[in-house]
C-alpha cells in the first residue's frame, strides 16, 4: 500500500520538488543557527524583528503567572479568557474597525471566514488569481460558487462581478501578495466592488507591519479607513508570534462567533501566545519607526542585488522575490548561498507557478547594513556560478 506513496516521493525528487524540513537551533533572529553553522536568515516573515523581542518574550512569562497557559476549550465553552478579550480590543483599535476576533491561524481565519460569510449556491466569491493558498481552499469548501480574476487586473475583477448574478457576493484578494511581494489596488477594488454591491475581504498578512506609515497594513496605505468590510491578519509574521485575527463591523464579529466553525470548534489560543500578541502591537504602536527601518533595509538590498546585474523589483513591502525559473538552479543557487553563509529558501511548484521558481528573499528591520552587504556579495558570487 506504501509503495505508490515511494513513488510519488521518487518523482518529486527527480523533479527538484522534494521538500524537507530545516532545522534551526537557535532564536529567530537576522542570525540563526542551522546544522551548527550561524547564516544569516533572509527567508523569515519576521519583518519587524518581534519574534524575539525581550518585552514579547516577558509579556508571555507574566501572562502565564496569572492565567496559567493553556485555554483548554473552545471560546463559547469555556476557553473565553481575560486575555483573548484585551487582545481583541486592542487588534480593533489597531485597525480601527469596530471589533476584531482571534482565529488560531491565518489559514483557518481564511477558510472559516469565506465559507461562512458564502454559505449558499446562491452566493458567490470572487478571488485574485495569485491569492494565497487558504483563501483558495476556503472557496473550494465553501457552499458558494467561485470565479477568479487576472492577477490585479480590476476590468477583469468587473467583468466577472458583472457576469454573475447572486444572492451575496465577495471579493477577496491579499493586500501584499506573498510570493511575488506586489501591492493588491484596493482602492479601485473597493470601487468596482461597491457598484456590483459585494463585500471585500483583505488578507492583510503581509501589509500588517509592513506598508502604511505606522504599519497598519492595507487601510492604511490606501487610506480605505472604514471601507474594507472584513481584515484578514496573521499574528505569525510583523507581530512575531503565532494566530490570527479577523476585524470589521459588531454585525461581521458577531456573525462569525455565531457562523465560523473554525472558531467555534477550536480550543482557543494558549495565554502566553496572547499576551505575546498584545505586547507586539504596543511595541508597533510605540516605535513606528521599524516600519521605516525595514523599508530602508528594502531598498539598500534591492539596490544592491541591481548593481550586481540582477533584475529584481521593489514592490513597496519586505518582500524581494529572484526569479531564477528552472527547479534544479534555484535549488542549487539556494544550497551554494548556504555555503557562503546566507538561507534563503528555494521556492518551487506548486507554490509558484512552473518556471518561475525563485528565492523568496525577506528583510527584517534588524537586518544590519553588514548583514545586507554580506548577503549582496553572496548573491553576486552565485549568480556568478549558477545563472
């Protein structure tokens, strides 16, 4: 019975799909340990250098002295903690929407939030072509029908929303998408949305922290304050912890707690991990200037790799995709920065479509000017010797 299994494996590998796990011994810093050997890490979603924040880290410990750790029930049982509550007033209040509701992960936020909000074959959920993965299965089990448009190609967007009759519609894409790093056109989203009388939904994973001046994402960039219906924003990369949460009108929160099934029939987050949650958004709220820090760090790589001959774009956001397009160079143009002391992992189909395999390279606000002249001199000896 295992045997097709093996045979699946063996093609991956003969294909340069393969995946593996790589460890990593040490905090998740602009520095890690993998394999005994300190690299400097440019693959991580820890943009602002909160994962391992000295305040993050003791706001999780102080937690745990008062409400102990785990939450041991869903949150309409009995899991609802002091915490959960402050964290949601405090996310709200971020964001500037009404009310806000923790998930236990981006993935289920999405998936929970689109199957509920389309619930009938009557419905029907709009999605960017290059949206990301969970808001891709949440059209797949929701009840609703689904198109796709263009890659933020927003004539497309109205040709479809103007083709298909339906009961309730909504439109989701992601603020900054995760592969390529290019900012979503919400502004003209909203407005095409709005004439064919469907909602919007962001997901804001990669905008929180990232894009608008004090880096509250998406709304803020496009100043759309009040006219995104549903935020969709992940705890797990700016904010360097772990979880989700969703934001918008009482009605959307209150439709949610009493609709989503993955909040309903899910033990809610352990208390340090909320607590560590809270104390990353004060910390943003206090030092803006990381925003301005990782954008500086952007550039200063961008123009490196540019001199060096390489073709890459500045999308605005902590994201520096390198094309290489072949599985096997982008894999070997991975394993040889490695030698040279820099990870970036290497990111292959199904992720991103055939040929256009690349290294997905991240900033960090605490990525060093000698961090990035150290990475800049290994991307010029690689493409050198690979491309």
């Amino acid at each position: 019975m295992l045997e097709a299994f093996e045979k699946e494996l063996e093609e991956l590998k003969k294909r340069n799909l393969y995946r593996n796990l790589i460890r990593i011994d040490s905090t998740q810093g602009p520095e890690v340990v993998i394999n005994g050997r300190k690299v400097i890490l440019m693959c991580s979603n820890n943009y602002l250098g909160l994962a391992n924040h000295p305040r993050v880290i003791d706001a999780a410990k102080k937690a745990m002295d008062i409400y102990g750790y785990g939450a041991v029930a869903s949150r309409l049982v009995s899991g609802n903690m002091t915490i959960h509550e402050e964290f949601e007033r405090k996310a709200a209040d971020f964001k500037k929407c009404e009310r806000a509701l923790l998930f236990n992960c981006g993935y289920m936020a999405n998936v929970g939030v689109i199957s509920s909000i389309c619930d009938s074959a009557e419905d029907l959920v709009v999605s960017d072509k290059l949206n990301h993965a969970s808001i891709i299965d949440g059209l797949m089990l929701s009840k609703a029908r689904f198109a796709t448009f263009r890659h933020n190609d927003v004539e497309h967007l109205e040709k479809v929303l103007k083709a298909k009759k339906a009961r309730r519609k909504l439109v989701v894409v992601d603020g900054v998408f995760s592969m390529d790093g290019d900012i979503a056109p919400l502004r003209e989203i909203v407005e095409v949305s709005r004439k064919y009388g469907a909602l919007v939904m962001v997901d804001d994973a990669h905008a929180t922290g990232v894009i608008g001046e004090t880096g509250r994402g998406s709304c803020e960039y496009w100043d759309l304050w009040g006219e995104i219906d549903i935020q969709m924003c992940t705890l797990g990369k700016a904010l360097g912890g772990f979880g989700a949460f969703v934001c918008g009108s009482r009605v959307i929160i209150d439709y949610l707690i009493n609709k989503c099934r993955p909040f309903i029939y899910t033990t809610a987050l352990p208390v340090p991990v909320v607590a560590a949650a809270v104390e990353s958004i004060k910390i943003l709220e206090e030092d803006p200037g990381l925003v301005k820090r990782l954008r500086e760090d952007v550039v200063c790589f961008v123009e490196g790799l540019r001199s060096i001959g390489l073709d890459v774009k500045d999308n605005g956001t902590a994201i520096v995709p390198v094309i290489i397009g072949d599985e096997k160079k982008c894999l070997a143009f991975s394993r040889r920065l490695f030698e040279l002391g820099v990870y970036v992992a290497a990111i292959r189909p199904p992720t991103v479509p055939k040929g256009t395999s690349r290294l997905r390279v991240t900033l960090m606000a605490t990525h060093t000017k000698e961090h990035i002249e150290r990475a800049i001199d290994a991307f010029k000896k690689v493409a050198e010797e690979v491309i």
